[in-house]
C-alpha cells in the first residue's frame, strides 16, 4: 500500500506542475512548476526500481543525483536568461502570441 | 584503438577548456585548432567501423551501467562527419564576423566547441541516461547560443526552447525510469530474451524525443529559435545538434518497438503531418531564415516515414538523407545569414536582383534548394528514391504519397525564394551591397552546398556504413 500511496503523491505532484507549467503567466511560476514535475519524476524514478522495504539499488540513486544537478542548472540558467529578458523587455512573461515580423 | 573514440568526444572539450582559461584574444585560434584537430580521430575510427561494423569503449574500464559506455556505428559516424563538416563552416562564418576583441567572442567560442562536445558525446552514448545527459546538455548550450544574440525576440524564443526542452526532456526520463524498473538495464540494446519494452515507457520516452526533435505539432518552438539564432549557431542546430534526438528516436524505436501496435502509423501519420504543414508555412514565411527554419520541421517529418517503412534500405535512404540535408540547411542558413548581414534584412520581397548583387550567396541557395527538393544528381535524389523505393515494395501508399509530395512542396517554397532572386521583374534595381560579407563566409556555405551535390554523385562509401548500421529491430 505504501508504495502506492507514494505513487499517488508523484502523479498528483506531477499534474500540479503540468497545470503551473501551462497556466502560469510569470516564467517564475513556469520554472518552480517544472521543478515540481522534476521532483515527482525522480520520486517515481526511485519507485520503479525499489521494492519498499527490500534492498536498495544504487543505479537509480546515482541516476536521480545526476538528474538533480541537470536540474539545478538548468534551472539557474532560465532564471538568468529570465533576469536578462526581463531587464531588456520590461516583462518576465512570454507573449501568447509571436508576431512574425520584429 | 579505441581511443580514437574518446578523442572525438575530449578534443574539443580540451579546446573549450582552452578557451576558457586563455586570454580571449587566442579565443578563436584555439577553436578553429580544435574543431580541425578532432576529425582526425574520425578516421581511424571509420576504418575500424567499416571493419568492425560497430566501435565500443567503457570509459576508465568502470562496468556498465555505473561507467560510461560509448558506442559508435555506421549511422554515428556518417553524422559525426556532418558535424564536423558543418562545424567548420560555421566556424569560418563566425570567424569573419567575431571581432576577437569583442564582448561577445567571449561567451561566443567555449559555447560553440560545447556545442559540438555536446553532440558527438551524445550521439556516441550507449545507453539511455548517458542519452538524457547528452541531449540536457545540447537543449542548454544551444539555448545559450541563441540568447547570444541578445535582443528581446531571440531572449523569447531561447526561454520557449528552454522551457519545451525542459518538459521534453522530463517525458523522456519518466520512460527511461520505467525501462529499468521493468528490464534492470539502461543499455541502448535490444532487451535480453528481446521482449519489446511496456508501451507506457516507449511512448513516454518517444514523446520527449519528438520535443526535442520538433515533430509536428511539437515544433512550436523550433522557428522562431532557428530564425533568431545567429546564422553559424541555426546551421549547426538545423543540421546535426537538433538531430541527434531524431536520431535517439530512430534508435530506441528500432531496438524497443513492439511489433503489433498502431503506433508506427501515428508516427508516419505526424511526420506526414509535418510535411505538408512545414512546408506550407515556409512558404508563406516573409523572412528568408524563417523559410528555411520551416522547411527544417518539413524535412524532420519525412526523416520520421523511416519508421513505418522499418527495412534496411529505408534505413540507410533515411540516414543518407540526414547527412545530406544536413549540408543543404547549414549551407541555406549561412547563406541567409550572409544575406541578412550584408543587406541588413532578409526579407524575402527585398531579395530581388540577388543573383547580381551577390552571386554566391544565390548560387549557394539554388544549390542547397534542389538538394532539398532531391532532383537527381544532387544528394537529396538518393535518400528518397531508397525510401520510394520500399514504400513501392510494402504497398505503402500514405507514405508514397508523402514521400512525392515532399519534394513538390519543398519545391514549391524553394522556387518562390529562386523567382525572387533571379526573376523578379525589379531586377534592375539598387545593385549596392552595404556590407559585403568575407568572401570566407560565402565560400564556406557554398561548399557545404556542394558537399551536398557531390555526396549523390558518390554515394557508395556513405550507403555501405549506413548498411552496417541497420539496428537489430529492423527485419
């Protein structure tokens, strides 16, 4: 039951950051909601390949330690890359709608 | 021997780390040195394929899967050619227009040789994660690259590619997640007793893959990204960074597929999707590098129709068309890059008279058009006969028919920009050239473009490694 129970928590975490990621006007929110579906993703990562309680296995360990630092870089780098849109644009949003000619 | 393998992947990383720590003035000595010195290790490592049928190396002999296993075969030799081909060219192009001295040649060159460290590392991955890595890493430089041109519609359309990536990249590792959970191994090989993988895990991991590889309608992100990159990095993206994912696809698709399902024909569905859609955008596109940024979510569709034509003909048609669109787009989107460059726009109306006010640019553009439109002998002709070829065979009309209209619309979008160049009834007008491009640049796209010709007068060496590197999964 237990592992179910953790498999609920990452789909629900999961869908949180879909929604965040699609709705969200401000990149601020957009990078926190994809760092909450990291998180789900990893959880589940970890899920898929040990059995609650049984002995567990490094691979994925290593594997999520490595898909943090990913994620924490790239996740400084948006931030600056949205600090410098934002110093040049005045905004921190994405327009809905590109016009073709700039 | 097989160090020549490694040496694909740290020469240009020692080149970047050189760049970094010398003073900037050596910036771009020192990157034109390290993009030379590592095809060097490309061809002792094509005997070896061309022998062997397929090259492996574990890194500091740690075991697989906590060590690092890379592999190469036919396919990963013939586009780590491109990208060293391609990357030369760009960097001639770059070259001319960097002033070493200038704020930007700094963050410019260690970002460039990162590129292309990126891509050889990720095309030669033997596994899925080291996959993932290779793939983050390509998705964050070529952000990198694109916002370096630094105005508000470049920063946009970086922070959208950031933001898709992201996601993509996300799918893609919920898969491979699931892929170890179910078979214990992230080896970039067909599963032991070659039971095909759950579904959920191909489809997740395949989804982030068409993120990556902008298949309709997953490609928001690509025109404008291609369009506002400066013209070195959209050639390099356009030919061979934004293809390894295709490529990742092709591979985990061969090796991974069931055999009963619909879903090669959702796959070839899309890409044909992709065709016509891409192609009836870069139609109507008014910016010369928004033409061929759309003609590239074109040709990603058409590069898909391997999938549900799996043979080894279709293979080696589909790889051998990879390399030659490779060369054709790197050529088109430096040409466009001279354009914009020399007459300050690239507005297709403004390109009237183009042939005579600089005809090497024009004659680069003709040359890389009917290579894309695959008009015998160019080698755009070659790939898609291969794949006609089995289509005819397996009764596949959807994808013949795909196929053919391919070439009629990439002709159709081609020829608009040639009539503009050469036919335009203001032909007479202004024949001044405000900022004449080094003739280096201009000679650089236009090799490219003739790579692109030659390479279907001589296709034979290319064919054969391509034949070696038909994956297991293909009957």
């Amino acid at each position: 039951m237990t592992a179910e129970l953790y498999v609920f928590a990452a789909a629900a975490v999961f869908g949180i950051g879909v929604h965040g990621l699609l709705i969200a006007r401000h990149l601020m929110r957009k990078l926190l909601a994809v760092n909450l579906m990291l998180s789900a993703v990893f959880l589940l990562l970890l899920l898929f390949s040990t059995p609650i309680g049984g002995k567990p296995d490094p691979i994925p360990q290593a594997l999520v330690l490595t898909g943090i630092v990913i994620a924490v870089s790239s996740t400084a780098f948006a931030l600056a890359l949205m600090v410098r849109l934002f110093r040049l644009s005045g905004r921190a949003t994405l327009p809905r709608f590109e016009p073709d000619d700039d | 021997m097989t160090n020549a393998l490694a040496g694909v992947v740290f020469v240009p990383m020692a080149a970047l780390f050189a760049v970094i720590l010398l003073p900037s003035r050596y910036s771009r000595a020192v990157a034109i040195a390290g993009l030379l010195l590592w095809p060097i290790f490309l061809i002792p490592l094509t005997a070896m394929v061309r022998a062997e049928g397929a090259v492996t190396l574990a890194l500091g002999n740690w075991p697989v899967p906590l060590g690092i296993g890379w592999r190469v075969d036919g396919l990963t030799v013939v586009t780590l050619w491109l990208n060293a081909a391609v990357a030369l060219a760009g960097t001639v192009r770059a070259a001319g227009f960097f002033d070493p001295e200038r704020h930007g040649a700094r963050t410019y060159w260690p970002l460039w040789l990162l590129l292309v460290t990126a891509t050889n590392a990720a095309l030669v991955s033997a596994d899925l994660f080291n996959l993932y890595v290779g793939l983050e890493l390509i998705t964050l430089v070529s952000v990198a690259l694109i916002a370096t041109a630094d105005n508000v519609p470049a920063l946009r359309a970086a922070m959208r590619y950031l933001l898709l990536g992201m996601l993509g990249s996300l799918f893609y590792l919920l898969g491979v997640g699931m892929v170890y959970g179910q078979t214990g191994s992230l080896a970039l090989a067909v599963p032991a007793g070659g039971a095909a993988l759950d579904s959920t895990a191909l489809v997740l991991m395949l989804t982030g893959l068409m993120v990556k590889a902008a298949v309709f309608p997953l490609h928001v992100w690509l025109p404008d990204s291609y369009g506002q990159a400066p013209g070195p990095v959209g050639a390099l993206l356009a030919a061979v960074a934004g293809k390894v994912a295709l490529v990742a696809l092709w591979r985990i698709w061969f090796l991974f597929a069931p055999d009963d399902t619909a879903l090669p024909w959702l796959i070839g569905a899309l890409g044909s999707a992709a065709v016509v859609y891409g192609s009836l955008a870069a139609m109507v596109q008014t910016r010369l590098k928004r033409v061929v940024a759309y003609s590239s979510v074109a040709q990603v569709g058409f590069l898909l129709m391997v999938v549900p034509l799996a043979s080894p003909a279709a293979f080696q048609g589909a790889g051998f068309h990879l390399l030659v669109h490779g060369f054709a787009k790197a050529a088109m989107f430096l040409a466009a890059a001279n354009i914009l460059i020399a007459l300050g726009t690239d507005a297709v109306g403004r390109l009237s008279g183009l042939d005579k006010r600089m005809p090497l640019e024009a004659f680069t553009l003709a040359l890389a058009g009917v290579t894309l439109v695959g008009l015998p002998p160019t080698g755009g002709f070659i790939g898609k006969w291969k794949l006609l070829e089995v289509a005819w065979q397996q009764a596949g009309w959807a994808w013949l028919i795909t196929i053919l209209l391919s070439g009629l619309l990439s002709a159709a979008y081609v020829f608009r920009i040639l009539a503009m160049t050469c036919f335009h009834p203001r032909h007479s007008g202004s024949r001044a050239v405000p900022r004449k491009p080094p003739l280096a640049a201009s000679l650089a796209a236009l090799l490219l473009a003739l790579c692109g010709v030659v390479i279907g007068m001589f296709p034979g060496p290319v064919l054969r490694l391509l034949a070696l590197a038909a994956p297991g999964g293909v009957s």
